[in-house]
C-alpha cells in the first residue's frame, strides 16, 4: 500500500467524523462541524501533500557509496593476546663488600656490553694485593737462599765433608719456599678478581633499570636485591597462548615455513613482524592452551618488556571474494550485503568465513565481481534505486595483505 493511498483513507475518516457530528441536536452543531471539518480537511491535505513529497523523493536515486568484491588471496591468521618478554636479563649484585664511589649510567638508559656502571672502593683490596706482593718477594728471596745451600751440600757431600742428611734438609726447605711462592701467586691472583669487582660493567647491550642505589651505600654480596637490572631490548620474545586444536595447522605452517607473527601495541597502529620460534612440549591440561613463543627484531624498542600485545598469527594464504568489512551488514536471518544491479539494491545472503585488517572474506553469497554498498545501508531496501559513488581511498582491491 502506497503512502497516497494511506493519506486517501484517512481523509475518508475525516469525512465520516464529519458525518457523525452533523447529527448532534445542537443548533450550532452545524456550523461547527463545519469548522472542525474544515480544519482536518486542511491538515489532512498538508500531510497528504507531505507523503506525495516524501513518494517523490524516494522515487530519486540514493548515492551511495560502492566497491567491487573481488576473488584474491587472503592470509588465515590466528589472534591472541600476547606478553613482551625480553630474551635475557641481568640483575646487577655486588660481588664484594664495599662502598659505591660512582654512577656511570644515567637511569633508564640503553648501555652497551662492557659500558661502566658503577665502581666501588678498591682501597682494602689494594692494600691485601701489596702485603701479598710483599710474602711473594720473601718467600722468593727465601728459595734462593735454599737453593744455594742445595747446591753446597752437594759438592760436601761429594767430598765427604758433610752428612747426606744436611743435603736432604736443604732440599726439603727448597720444596717448601716453592710451595709458599705457588700460594702467595694464587691469593695474589684472587686479590686481583677481587680488584676487578670494584669496577663493574654491562654484561650485555639492553635498557639498564634506575639505580637502587647511590654514591655512598655500601653494598655486600648477601644483599637480596640487585643494584640494577639490564633487559635486552633487541631481539624480544613475544609469548602468546593458542588453542589445542591449532596446533597441527601451526605446526605445518611452521614447517611449511609461512608461520610470522604481527604484533601490535594498543592505543597506537605500529606493527613489528617476527617469527614463530618455538612451540610449548607440553600442552597445559588444565586450559587446553599451548605457549606459542615468536622472536621479534624489536630494533626500533617498539615493544617494551611487560607489555601486553595483540598477537596475529600469519599461518598461510587462501583465496576467497573480499569486501570490506563495512559491507556486511546483520539481521534476525543472518548477515547480508546490499549489491547495486541494474541502478537498484539487491540483498544477498552471505556468509563471512573470517576477517582481515578491514576486509571480510566471505564463503558463501558472492562470486566476485559484484558492486557492493560499504556506507549509508539504512536508506536502502530491496529495490531502491541506488546511484553508485566510488570511494575516494577506499575500495575492496586495496592491497591489505602483509
């Protein structure tokens, strides 16, 4: 039914309320019935001629905004929320007891293998090294005058002069100066390690934490918590966990090699790729999840340790027909796209098989090729006559694949 056909009906009821007050026994009835007639006369007219305004307007063309589905390939991926963890990290302990003298980094700063960090008072350890240095000169100052005196009871005892018990001790004291000269060497080496503790460097390249402690703390080797902490920053791991059910299509992408790993930062749109380096040996029976392990370059420091990510596993490639994801629309019976045929809107059933980026590749409904509506679907029904309007940056055919 028409909307000039509904306004005809409801001028006929105007006319039959007319028709009922004409009757009342007021004398005046007639003329105010006229009135009233009159008036709903004049506003039924303006609603009429507003729904033949409205007709004419739907008679026009909509614009509307249109791309073509098309058939190409599609990456199937896999999405979870991972964590940023860094492939090693040091904490920073003293080695000796001792007094801090310098900080050498400034908090939060990226050091590199062998950058000094902190250098502690060396004074005690120098002393020991110089009273050891000290043993050692008399200790060999001792086995020469022991080996002198091998050398003269020998040629006594040759000649008869002496006792061969004279020579025996000799030689055992010429052992015994050897054997202190050996120990005064050993703690003299282990004076010099501990020297070199005073002075402590990056063991690796990586983000060093704020120091925990300054110029002036005196810090010992039982101390529980570390002076800093180093993590490296280049390259990270990225963990995430999958379902059980996945595991065998990873593992053949993975062997396949096709499996990367998209990661990106909420709240901001950069991306890092990286690898998928190692699946868990075990599959946690209590989730039914796997620890899935991917090794990012990170050599921009995009990902940061402890963050938390959203991780897209790129298993393989597949073809499928494309539309943006702002075509396909939802109702009771399911979801659907308006196609432009022949200037007017077409509903197509169709089945959404997965998505990528801003695109949904569809199973069912489409073969590709078609003229799909992406924007202002509720001025649309089945019918309308629609005049397509290309997108000045959007289309279905944009490269969106990695």
């Amino acid at each position: 039914m028409s909307r000039t056909t509904r306004a005809t009906q409801a001028l006929e009821k105007a006319s039959v309320v007319f028709t009922l007050h004409s009757y009342d026994y007021d004398p005046d009835a007639p003329r105010i019935g006229l009135q009233a007639a009159e008036a709903l006369g004049e506003d039924q007219q303006k609603r009429w001629d507003a729904l033949e305004a409205e007709d004419r307007d739907l008679e026009k063309n909509i614009a509307e905004e249109t791309v073509r589905a098309e058939r190409k390939s599609v990456p199937v991926t896999l999405e979870a929320l991972g964590t940023v963890t860094p492939i090693a990290r040091v904490a920073i302990k003293a080695r000796v007891d001792t007094t801090i003298t310098a900080v050498h980094f400034t908090d939060g700063a990226l050091v590199h293998e062998g950058d000094p960090l902190f250098t502690l008072d060396d004074r005690a350890i120098r002393a020991q090294i110089a009273q050891i240095e000290g043993q050692l000169a008399r200790d060999k100052a001792q086995l020469e005058g022991a080996e002198r005196d091998v050398r003269r009871f020998t040629d006594l005892v040759a000649k008869g002069a002496t006792p061969i018990v004279n020579l025996d001790n000799a030689k055992t004291q010429t052992d015994v100066f050897k054997a202190a000269i050996q120990a005064d060497q050993g703690n003299l080496e282990n004076q010099h390690v501990q020297l070199s503790y005073t002075n402590i460097t990056a063991p690796i390249t990586g983000r060093i934490s704020a120091a925990a402690v300054k110029v002036g703390n005196f810090v010992r080797q039982a101390d529980a918590s570390p002076m800093a902490t180093i993590n490296q920053m280049a390259p990270v791991y990225v963990s995430f966990t999958v379902p059980q059910k996945n595991l065998p299509e990873i593992r053949d992408a993975i062997a396949a090699k096709t499996a990367s790993v998209r990661v990106t930062v909420p709240g901001t749109q950069k991306q890092a790729d990286g690898q998928v380096t190692m699946i868990e040996n075990a599959v946690d029976s209590t989730t039914g999840m796997a620890m899935i392990r991917a090794t990012m370059p990170n050599t921009d420091e995009l990902l940061w340790p402890g963050t938390l990510v959203n991780a897209q596993m790129i298993m393989r490639e597949e073809p499928g027909v494309v539309v943006p994801s702002t075509a396909v629309q939802v109702s009771q019976t399911g979801t659907f796209v308006f196609t432009v045929e022949n200037g007017q809107a077409r509903i197509h059933q169709v089945k959404v098989d997965r998505q990528f980026a801003d695109i949904s590749v569809l199973a069912d409904g489409l073969a590709g090729g078609e003229t799909v509506v992406t924007d202002g679907q509720l001025l649309l029904a089945n019918g309308t006559r629609v005049e397509p309007r290309t997108p000045a940056a959007t289309t279905a055919s944009s490269d969106d694949r990695p």
